[in-house]
C-alpha cells in the first residue's frame, strides 16, 4: 500500500507507531481487499489494558458514497452482538440473580415443555438447547412479537436431545437469553445495557432518535455456505420466518434482539470485550469476578455444530478460538457476525478488538479482512 492511496483514503483515528502495518492492511482493505471485498466504510479498534493502541475509521457510512464514516457512525453488527448478549448474562450471574447450571425451566416452567425440562442456562447460552429456529412455518413477523416467539418456543420439542450437541440459534439465542435476564433481573438486556453501560456506544434496540447516525449495508453478493442442507439448518437460516420481515428498517432497528440488531462502533464493542481481556475490570469498575469470569469463558461443548459448518468450542455465549484459529493465534474467544463485524478478547495479553463494516461477505465466521487485520496486531506484539 502505498502513501498515496493511504492519503486519498483519509484514514482518521489513531494508531500507535508500533502498530503501522495494522494501519497498512486496514488501508489495504478498502483497495486490495481479500475475495475482492473493498471496503466501503469500515472502523477496528484494538485496546491492551483498555487503553486504545489502535482506532481507525475511513471511508463512507452511505452506499452512495456521499456521507463519510465518522467517529459516531452506528453500524448493525448482526450477531457479534451475541458477544455483548453473553457478558450481559454474566453480570446477572454476578448478581446472583441466576446461575449457569441453573435449569431454564426454574426459571421459565413453560420452558419445560417437550423434553426441555434439563437444560441449563449455561446449555441455553452455548446453543444446545435444540429451538435453533421453529420446526412449523413462521410469518416473518413474528418476530416483532416478542412474547409469541417465546410461547412457540416454549412449547417446541428440540431439535436433537439438549445437551448433546450444538448447533447455532441464529436469531432465536436472543429472545431465549432475554426471557430468562428477563425474568431474573426485572430489565431486558437493552434496558441493562443503557442503564450499566451507559458510557459505551452499543445498543440492544436503537431509539428513532439515533437512527440518522446507522450506516446503510451492502448486503454480500452470495448467500452464506452452510455445508449439506438438512431440516435443522433449514430452520435455523432458509425457511421464509426464519428471520425478522415485513415491518421495515426502522421497526426492526427499534426490536430488542440481542442475538441480531445490535448498533455499536468498534470502539464500543472492544471496550465491552475488554471485560474478558482484563479479568473482568471495565476502566477501573469491576464488572465480573473471576469466578464468574471463568465460568462465561470456559468450555461448555466442543465438536461439530449442527448448523454451522464447523467444529466449535463455545463458552456461554462466546466462541472459543480453540481450533476455529479466527480471532488470531491466541487463546481468545468471541463472536463474529453476519457479513464480517467481529468482537474478540485475549485474556492472556490483556487484548480486545472488534470490526465493523458497511459491506458484507458471505462470511458468517472468519471474514478475511478483520483475520489480516488481527495478523498484523499479533505481528506487532
């Protein structure tokens, strides 16, 4: 890459001088992308020790190219959300309002329907309740019904015996998790995340207020591959309800879905993962102990996911680097969503990042520009 195109690009932001090649490819993204994914409008921030080394942001928030990507540019980030949605449910566990092994159907009776009556909020939180979507056709508006998803939910038999498997709930993780923080602590995850996190630009459910600051999606040219099509991945991904419709942008934008419709900038997405990178502290407030630290972290099963096409280790919530290899080479974990936007935190380096991005791949885990972009980070410490 060369000054020149770095220049015309106008990158803005900061980046400390150890960490030059990162600005390279971050450049680099917008003129040489991998699988010929340039950018349009794109932000990373990288904290150690929730200090910001690297947060660069360049380009355009519109597709039309006529409206830059700013510092306060809002950008959907689809299921790196779920990253957020699994720290939330460690501060209700901090707060003793609920336990991971405590069995969902405590919680929510009706939950226990069907064969549902073992699985714990830990099972629930690491896809092995078996409800990655539903098992009878759905209008796609349903989903803006909260309390109906959870009552067809509820009464649905799973997929697969619960906690034998994982296979990724896509959309339906959300409405599971926020029933049940729901339930145990008197605030949904939007409520909790404004009230207890005021101070990080993020967003379960975006106020009418905030929407002139999201940025317009290029949605990706191919649909994700998902390996052999069988009755569960159908459900969880290509039946017509399998995902929110027919109510438009801003009704959508305005839903609490924690595992689909999060708005957050880079900066605040590696800030929240700074939770888990920094043993739990958020600039000098303890957040989680390291008890409870563990238990989100640490592996709750590992082997091939029924929906995803790969072998996963998940947390509570969170993906495990362990032999997916797509937040870096270390021992971290976090989350990737839809079209590229990633979340991720080291522990071992006290190191967080996150990715968003206007244009999306067909990419459901390891988008190869934030892979580049973390390859230079871990190039430079």
């Amino acid at each position: 890459m060369n000054a020149t195109m770095t220049e015309a690009l106008d990158i803005h932001g900061v980046c400390d001088p150890r960490f030059a090649a990162v600005k390279d490819v971050f450049a680099a993204n917008f003129t040489d992308a991998p699988e010929g994914l340039n950018e349009v409008g794109a932000r990373f921030c990288v904290m150690i020790e929730g200090a910001p080394v690297v947060d660069l942001w360049a380009g355009h928030a519109d597709t039309a190219k006529t409206a830059p990507f700013t510092e306060t540019t809002l950008t959907p980030v689809f299921s790196t959300g779920k990253a957020v949605m699994a720290l939330l449910m460690a501060t209700a566990v901090e707060a003793g309002k609920v336990a991971y092994d405590e069995k969902v159907s405590h919680i929510w009776p009706a939950f226990g329907q069907a064969g549902k009556e073992g699985v714990t909020v830990a099972q629930l939180m690491s896809h092995q309740a078996g409800l990655p979507g539903f098992s009878e056709a759905v209008e796609p508006s349903l989903w803006f019904d909260p309390a109906a998803v959870n009552g067809r939910l509820a009464a649905q038999a799973p997929m697969w015996a619960p906690g034998t498997a994982s296979g990724y709930h896509p959309v339906t993780v959300g409405y599971l998790a926020n029933e049940v923080f729901r339930l145990t602590t008197g605030r949904t995850m939007g409520q909790a995340l404004r009230a207890d996190f005021a101070e990080l630009d993020l967003w379960i459910g975006l106020p009418e207020d905030q929407h002139g600051r999201v940025a317009q999606m290029r949605k990706p040219s191919a649909a994700p591959s998902l390996g052999t099509v069988d009755p569960i991945k159908q459900a969880a991904f290509l039946d017509r309800g399998s995902a929110p419709g027919g109510r438009g942008s801003a009704e959508w934008r305005k839903m609490e879905i924690p595992s689909a419709n999060m708005h957050a900038t880079a900066a605040g997405l590696a800030r929240m993962l700074g939770v888990a990178a920094n043993d739990g502290m958020l600039d000098g407030r303890r957040v989680l102990s390291k008890g409870v630290l563990r238990d989100l972290t640490r592996e709750r099963i590992h082997g091939p996911d029924k929906v995803l096409p790969y072998v996963i280790s998940w947390a509570a919530g969170l993906m495990r680097n362990d032999g997916l290899n797509v937040f870096g080479p270390g021992e971290s974990l976090g989350h990737y969503g839809w079209g590229g936007s990633m979340a991720m935190a080291d522990p071992s380096r006290r190191l967080s990042a996150a990715y968003v991005m206007t244009r999306q791949s067909p990419h459901l885990i390891g988008d190869p520009r934030p892979r580049r972009l973390l390859e230079a980070v871990y190039g430079a410490v």
